[in-house]
C-alpha cells in the first residue's frame, strides 16, 4: 500500500473520495479482518450446533428435562442424555454469585465514588480489577484447598446449626458445594459487576447529587432515591454481564462444585454445571454419542450466556446514552 | 392568643417530627454507609487471602531447585515427594500463547481499526457481535477448537488446537482494546491529516495509528497476559504431555492444565505444587499488566 | 517365534551399549542383557512419544514406570522415551481415548466387550473389536471399601449395609445395622453422635465402580445397586444416597476420602499405600461369608481360585469361591491399536507394555498390585506381537 502513497496523496489533493471501486489495499485489509471475524463468530456458533443436532434429535426435549446420564456405549440407542441437573446447577450457582456480587458490588461502586477519599479510590479501584486478573483456575484451587475445609469445620456446621438449618441449606457432605461454587463465582464476577457500575455511578449527573444534599436528603437518600434510580438501567446491564460470566465458567467450578449429577436444592449439597460437566465428562466422551450431547448442553450454555451478554450490552450503552443525553 | 398557642403547639409538633426523621435519617444513612465500607472490605478479602496463600505457599515451591527447569514427575508410594517441575508447562504455555498471538493480533489489531473508523451498518454490526463475544464461555471455545482443528483439519490434540481456542477468546477483546485505542485519538490529529490532503488510508497508518500505538500496544498485552491463564479453551484440546514441546502439531502441557491436573492428585506434594505454579501465573499476569500500564502512562506523558 | 517367557521374573533388564534394553530371558538360565535369541529389545526411535491415559486403578503402577528416577522405571532404562500425561480420568476415558486416537494406550479395567458393554461406540461385533484393537492385561489389583473415621478400624461392613448407604437408606455411622456387626467399634460409633456418612462416588465411567458394583450385586444376589439390578460402571447417579460428592478417578477418590470425615468410599489398594493416608479399610465378606482384611496375598488368591485364563470374553474375577479370597479383584487391561499409524510411536507403545508386562512385574507387588502369572505374561506378549505399523511388526524377538 506504501508504494501507491504518492498517487494515493495525489489523489487526496485533488479532493478525490475513494469510492468503492478505488478502494486502496489498506481499506480491503481492514475490512478482510473484520469480515473474517464476522465469519470466525458465525462458524462458532454453527459448528457447536451442528455438533449438537444429532443428541438434539435423539435425546429430544430429555436433554432439558432429564435427569439420567448414562451412555448406551457401543449401542447408542440406549444412551440417555438429560441436562436438567446442570441447568438447574447452573442457575442456581449463578444467582448465588449474582446476588453476591451485585450487593457487594453495588456498595463497592458507591464507596469508591463517593466514600473514598481520592487518593484511596485509585487503590481500591484496582484491587477490584486485580481481582479479574487472577485466572479462573486459581481459584479452583483456592476454593478446593482452603475454602472447601473452612465449608466443613466452620461455615457448613454453623448453618446447620441454624433452627431449620438442615432443611434450608442441607446437610455439609464434602465441603464442595453450590454454596461454595456460587460464592467463588461471586469473586470473580465482582470485578466485571464493579467495573460497569462504577463508570454508571460516576456518571450520574453532579447537579442531582446536589440538588438532592440541598433540599436535605442524607447521603443514604441521596443514593437511594437520587443515584440508583437514575444509574438502574446500567446497573441492571452490568449485573447481566456479570451473570453472563457466572453462566460460562468452567475450571473452577469443576473443583468446588462436588460434581454431584443430582437435582439439588439446597446451598451445602453438591451439584453440577453445563460448563463444568462438558469439561469433566469430556475425556470418555471423544468421538461418541456422549460428546454430541455435550455439545447439546455447550449449545444449551452459548444461547443463555451469549443472549445474556447481548441484553447487558444493549443496557449498557442505553444507559450510556441516557446520561450523555 | 389562642390562635398563637395552636401555632406554637404545631410548629412544636412538626419541629419534634421533623428531628426524629432527620435523627432516623441520619441514622439510616449511617448505617447503610457503613455497609458500603463492609462491602468495599469484603470485595479486598478475597484477594488478600488469595495472594497470601500464594506467597505463604508458593513461595517454597517455586525456590526449589529445578522447578523451572525439569519436568513434571509422579510422586509415588516410594517418593511420595517427588514432583519434578513444570520446564514443560512453561514452554507449553509459552507456544500455545505465542501462535495464538501471531493469529489473533493481526486479526484482532486490524479489524478494530475497522470498528473505529467505518460507519457502514455492518460495522455496527460487526461491534454487537463483538460485544457478544466478548461475553462467551471459554468452554465453548474448547469445544470450538475441538471441532475445527482436531476434527475438520485433522491435527489432532495438540498446541495449535489450544492456540486457536484462545485466539478466539481474545480476538474480540483485542478488537475493542484497539477500536478504543483509536478513539481515544483526538480528532484533531485525522483533521490535520486530511487537511494536509492525505488520503483517510494515510492519515490512519501515519498519523492515528502510531498516536494510538501506546494504547494498542498495551491492550495487547493486558489480553494476552490474561489468556495464559485461561484453562478451559486449551484443557479439551492440548492433549497433555510430559515432554517439552512447542511444534505446533505436538501434544502439550500449559501451566493452568498442569494446575488443573496436579490438584487433583491423591499426593498432598503434587497438590501443593499448584501452588507454585499459581504464583507464576498470577505474579507474570500482574507484574506484566503492571508494566504494561506503566509504559503507556509514561508514553502519554511523553507525548504531550 | 519361539519364546519361552518362563515365570521367573528375573530381572530382565540391561544397559547394553548405547541404548538400555529389556530383555525377556528365552530361559530361566540366559544372561541378562547377554542379547541372547528370544529377547527383546528395548530400543525405540528417537523422538517417539506415546500418549495413554484412562484407568486411574493401573495408574500408580503405571506413573512408577514412566517416572525417571525410580529404580526399575522403564524410562530409567530408555531415556529416550517420552510419554504424554495420565489424569487418570477412569477407564471410560481410557477406551474412548484408544478408540478416537487420543491415547496411543488406553487403559481400562474392562476389556472392550460387546457383552458387556464396553466397546466403544460403533462396535457391535466382539470380531471387529479383536480385530481393531490388542489388549493385554497389565495388572492384577484389588479395590477396597475405605473410610474416614479416626481411630475406628476394621469395621466389618457386609454387602449389604454398604450397597443401603449408597442407596441412601443407611445414612448414620451409628446405624443399628452397623452396630450390630461391629460390637467391639460400638462404643466408638456411638460417641461419634449420630454421624451423617458421606458417600462418595466417581464422576465418570470407571472400571472400579464397575466392580464395586459387580460386587455389590453378586454378593447381595441382586439385591443392589437400585431397582435396575445392572452392573453400573457409568457416572453412578443411579445411587440414591443424597449426603454424596462425586471425585474424580481414584486420585480424587482418596484425596477426598482424606479430607472429609465420616467419608465412605471405593478406591484401588495400591491408593492406600501413599505415605499420610489416613483411611481404614473395610472388612468385606468373601463368598464363604467370612470376614477379610484386604491384602496382596488375598487379591492374589483371586486370580488363583478364579482358575482360568482370563481373556478378553471372560475376564472377571470378582467374588470368587473359596476361603481367603478377597471379594473384589480386577485385572488391569492395556489396550493399543493392532494396526499402528506412526510407526515410531506405535513401537514405543508396544515395547513400553512389553517392559511392564514382564519387566514392570517385578514391581508390582511393592506396588501394591499381584504380578501377573506366567501365562498371562506369555499370552500378552504373543498378542503385543501382533501389533504392526503397516506390513511390519513392531515388536519381535532378537534373531
């Protein structure tokens, strides 16, 4: 493209506007990237579909409903493939990170913006998003090695304690827990969740947040009445994205959940996610009718999370040009 | 007179009313500040407590002689503290980022100058697929990765099969660290530039590129130090060894594989040993995003 | 091919010239590493590199050969060998991994078998199987009922009573069924206040679930596991206890056996070997309704009582007649393509099985596993013998 330059510039100076025919090679490679991308993301998308159509003809609506995992082997006839624990895992693992994270972050936000002396708001800033920097299988391990025993000796007795406890949370078996995996998750969505309502919190309009001191309002009224209600659309769209990342995760889900193929209830008993069990049935599940059905619930997970991800970002910006406006 | 005392009586009465809502008021509001500090302190506990763990045990790992540079062993009834080192996840992790790099920065640079330059209806298209990205599970691209480079192309489980899964995941995030980048660009400096008469393409590679160079630099960087992490894009796909490799149709180990693995072992030594290898990963991904941010504060400041 | 792999298991081991090499003896009487007729040689192509996986029951006998710096490791013996990871995922993975060319060894407690439903997808016919794929045993093991209870040991658990916890119906460790049969840990049980047992299972297709489960159904007629009566190897959430946690492979098995008290669980002897493990070890039943401790001796006595020479159709030796003889044995089985695509990798993979099923023997019982006899030996390696890369055969017999 450099050696076109001159009649590129000659071009220019003569006020010539590049129509589509006289494109220059720059423009062709830009646009090549983008529409490769384009295409990449499709074929994402199509090929874990295409993958899962066959135990989606098969297992039909069992693989929503079911609650049997079990491969007919050489004979897949009898292979009987349901998804209802995972899914039923997955949201509840995620509500008990979303809730988490959306109390604890919504707070955060608010003190960074308007607790915090400026200096301690840089440093609290980005202790949140070192938060994100620690990879997912960190905290895995964290979760199985250090979390899990607390869950046993401390945390598990003490809400079985509870009157009623045994009944609302169930009885502590291994550590490993939709409790624990929701409260990891909650860790590690916190730094998505803070990030976005941050920037919604901080763009609240100064004049509101004064008119509101001046007619009397305490800080706390202030928030509530003044700076919620106007920041709910960017917060509801971060809590999305951040529920979006709860949905998907994988490896370290795998090691706090328990593994448990059942359909539980209760915070103490183990379960299961789509994510962490298409990665944990995965090595007998190469080249068989079981890997279509990972597939089915990987397609199951790409729906949800990727919706989930279009809502936050459509709020997102809504709410960006809501304040902007 | 009368009328005075009735007065007196009611102003009295909304004077008391009005203290005791402005005494709960206050009471309410400080309360509920307080939570706010509680609920700052609790989002730094975890982090604390991670990296505690992870200086207080990994520390004695990673000084043990030979755990750069000798390979993983198993401990056994005999040796039960035989654990060997991770030279293999290291060049694993290494490869397995590099050729996701060489695929996915071109692709990734690229396309986001596209996103900050075009106007056309498929770039704002192209920005809500890139949004949504953004967003998928990084198992999907495990699965993705399995489908396309072990099945269609017949590699097999290997480094590239790894590479290209997370090439995927990072792919739209370098895109929008890129479109940011350019925006980020005062629109000054592409007036100036058409005004001088140089052609858009000019203007971009001359003079917006290199402005915005600091910023894409540094989102590449940040993306990809994050992505050595990843676990699951590469753990369907890598296929696993215990010997160094960095060919790209080889089986490979990768630093978070060798975690996932090693935590699971019945040996309390091999356990343990995650440890280590989780204060590799997150000292590099945060002394890395540390300089990265560093240079490009210093850049700016240069520049202006 | 005459080859006599006599039973002794001499070491069979040298390091002659450049490259180590194992010898199988022609005789009782040949020199070691003499490179005399009949033995095999142990050099492997540079660069070779064999991928296996599966079975977590083989793998710590396997981990020993493949570690360097053991005394009698196959890679001790030829450093130019490299072999991939083994997560010991369960022999589900092992098989499928052979079978979609992931593993170049897949190991599995469970041969595959149309009969019994552990051929991988696609193969109806035993013919086709035997065809496609070579299987030789590997290891001779045993697989324990163990549990996490301080200073309560051998507990006496009867089929039973284990298949009703892990069907969700005896759920306290003071249970009067369990009282009952241990009057000497009564007392012990009962300060325990009224324990929960937490149950623990594997979360994938495993070959000691497999015979966990064969067990449990031979030896309560029927009566276990669930209303289906099936032999389960699968992810076993027909189980219906509820206080449960799901491990993975008998690594996880142990480790979180480990860490959790009033834990009950199966894993594979040998995991109680490593130094720091805290568990205790039921005591079963044999067929003769007396009471065992396990031990090499008796999961030995397995093989012995099962009197047959195991073969891919006919390979259980759980629950066998007689006195002393411990009730859940399993063999190990080793599985590799008979037609090899990579040459280098292919021979590898052969004479690394060949070094184990002869060689490895002589380790097994420090091992915690019982040698293979000398005819399961001997019909191994005729079988390895057959294991080609295109026209040629990858494992012969010096001239």
């Amino acid at each position: 493209m450099t050696s076109n330059t001159s009649t590129d510039l000659r071009q220019a100076a003569e006020g010539h506007r590049p129509s589509a025919a006289s494109r220059g090679v720059y423009e062709y490679v830009v646009l090549s990237a983008a529409g490769l991308f384009a295409i990449i993301s499709l074929y994402f998308v199509g090929s874990i579909v295409w993958q899962a159509l066959p135990a989606i003809r098969h297992q039909g609506l069992y693989l929503l409903t079911g609650t049997s995992w079990v491969s007919g082997g050489a004979t897949p006839a009898l292979s009987k493939f349901g998804g209802l624990s995972m899914i039923t895992g997955t949201i509840e693992t995620s509500l008990i990170a979303i809730v988490i994270a959306v109390v604890v972050g919504t707070g955060t936000s608010l003190a960074i913006n308007l607790l915090l002396p400026s200096w301690m708001r840089t440093i609290a800033a980005t202790t949140v998003e070192l938060l994100a920097a620690i990879p997912s299988v960190v905290y895995g391990v964290w979760g199985m090695l250090v979390l899990a025993p607390l869950v046993i000796s401390t945390v598990g007795p003490f809400l079985n304690s509870l009157p009623g406890g045994n009944a609302v949370f169930g009885t502590v078996v291994a550590g490993q827990s939709l409790l624990l995996a929701g409260f990891v998750l909650a860790i590690m969505v916190l730094p998505t969740y803070v990030a976005i309502s941050r920037e919604v919190i901080g763009a609240v309009p100064h004049e509101l947040i004064e008119a509101s001191l001046s007619l009397g309002a305490t800080r706390w009224q202030t928030i509530w009445k003044t700076i919620l209600p106007t920041g709910r659309v960017g917060l509801l769209g971060a809590g999305a994205l951040a529920l979006g990342r709860a949905l998907g995760e994988t490896v370290a889900v795998v090691l706090v959940i328990g593994q448990v193929n059942q359909l539980n209830f209760r915070p103490l008993q183990p379960g299961v996610t789509l994510a962490s069990w298409i990665a944990s049935q995965w090595g007998e599940a190469i080249g068989s009718d079981q890997m279509n059905a990972l597939f089915a619930l990987g397609a199951l997970l790409m729906a949800a999370s990727l919706g989930v991800s279009f809502i936050s970002t459509r709020l997102v910006s809504r709410q960006r040009s809501l304040v902007n406006r | 007179m009368t009328v005075t005392i009735k007065d007196a009586e009611i102003r009295e009465h909304l004077r008391e009313r009005s203290v005791a809502t402005l005494r709960r008021r206050t009471y309410i509001s400080g309360v509920m500040t307080a939570l706010c500090w509680l609920a700052i302190t609790f989002a730094a506990v975890p982090l604390v407590a991670v990296i505690y763990q992870l200086l207080r045990r990994g520390i004695p790992v990673i000084v043990k002689s030979g755990f750069f540079t000798t390979l993983p062993q198993q401990p056994t009834i005999f040796d039960a503290n035989n654990t060997g080192g991770v030279s293999n996840a290291l060049v694993g992790s290494l490869a397995v980022i590099v050729y996701a790099a060489l695929f996915a920065v071109p692709i990734g640079v690229l396309m986001g100058v596209y996103l900050a330059e075009s106007t056309s209806k498929f770039a704002s298209l192209l920005r809500i697929i890139t949004a949504t990205m953004v967003g998928a599970p990084s198992i999907l691209m495990g699965l993705f990765a399995f489908e396309v480079v072990v099945q269609q192309m017949h590699v097999g489980f290997s480094i590239i099969a790894g590479s290209f899964g997370l090439a995927v995941l990072v792919l739209p995030v370098l895109a929008t660290a890129t479109e940011i980048a350019i925006r980020n660009v005062p629109s000054t400096y592409r007036e100036a530039g058409l005004a001088l008469g140089a052609k858009p393409s000019t203007t971009s590679l001359k003079i917006v590129l290199p402005a915005a160079s600091t910023g894409i630099v540094s989102g590449i960087i940040l993306a990809l130090s994050r992505a050595v992490g990843e676990t699951a894009p590469i753990l369907l796909v890598i296929g696993g060894a215990y010997a160094i490799a960095w060919h790209p149709n080889q089986a490979a180990s990768a630093l978070p594989f060798q975690m996932f693995q090693d935590v699971q072992s019945n040996y309390p030594s091999l356990q343990n040993e995650t440890w280590g290898i989780a204060l590799v990963l997150v000292g590099a991904v945060f002394i890395i995003s540390f300089a990265a941010r560093l240079w490009a504060a210093r850049k700016k400041k240069v520049q202006r | 091919m005459k080859m006599s792999l006599r039973g002794s298991l001499s070491v069979a081991i040298a390091t002659a010239g450049l490259a180590a090499s194992l010898i199988v003896p022609a005789s009782a009487s040949a020199a070691i590493g003499s490179g005399a007729k009949g033995d095999l040689s142990l050099v492997t192509p540079a660069g070779a590199t064999v991928h296996f996986g599966g079975s977590s029951f083989s793998k710590p006998f396997v981990d020993f050969l493949t570690t360097g710096n053991n005394v009698g490791s196959y890679v001790a013996l030829n450093k130019t060998a490299t072999f991939g990871t083994d997560s010991g995922a369960g022999s589900g993975d092992g098989r499928t991994g052979v079978s979609a060319g992931t593993y170049d060894i897949g190991f599995s407690d469970q041969p595959m078998n149309v009969l019994a439903g552990t051929a991988p997808t696609g193969y109806t016919s035993q013919t086709v199987v035997n065809q496609t794929f070579t299987q030789v045993p590997l290891a001779l093991g045993g697989a324990v009922v163990a549990y996490n209870l301080a200073g309560i040991t051998g507990l006496k658990l009867s089929a039973n009573i284990i298949g009703s916890i892990y069907n969700g119906k005896t759920t306290k460790w003071d249970d009067d069924a369990i009282l009952a049969l241990n009057p000497v840990q009564k007392k012990a049980l009962m300060a325990l206040n009224n324990k929960t047992i937490t149950v623990l299972y594997r979360n994938s297709s495993s070959g000691t679930t497999f015979a966990f489960t064969q067990y449990l159904n031979q030896a309560t007629h029927g009566l276990t596991p669930g209303a289906s009566g099936s032999v389960m190897e699968g992810t076993g959430n027909a189980w219906k206890a509820t206080t449960v946690s799901a491990v993975a492979g008998n690594s996880g098995m142990a480790s979180t056996l480990n860490s959790t008290a009033g834990a009950i669980g199966y894993v594979e002897y040998s995991y109680l070997l490593v130094p720091g493990n805290k568990l205790s070890t039921a005591s079963l039943q044999d067929a003769n309704g007396e009471w065992l401790q396990p031990s090499l001796t008796n999961i030995a006595a397995a093989a012995t009582a099962a009197a047959k020479t195991i073969s891919v159709e006919n390979f259980s030796i759980n629950f066998e007649p007689g006195k002393g003889v411990w009730p859940l044995a399993t063999y190990s089985w080793a599985i590799v393509k008979t037609a090899q695509t990579n040459a280098a990798n292919g021979e590898l993979a052969v004479k690394f099985l060949a070094y184990a099923i002869v060689g490895g023997q002589l380790k097994a019982s420090a091992n915690g596993y019982v040698p293979l006899s000398a005819t399961a030996q001997k019909s191994a390696i005729a079988s390895l013998m057959l294991v080609k890369s295109g026209a040629s055969v990858l494992l012969t017999a010096k001239k």
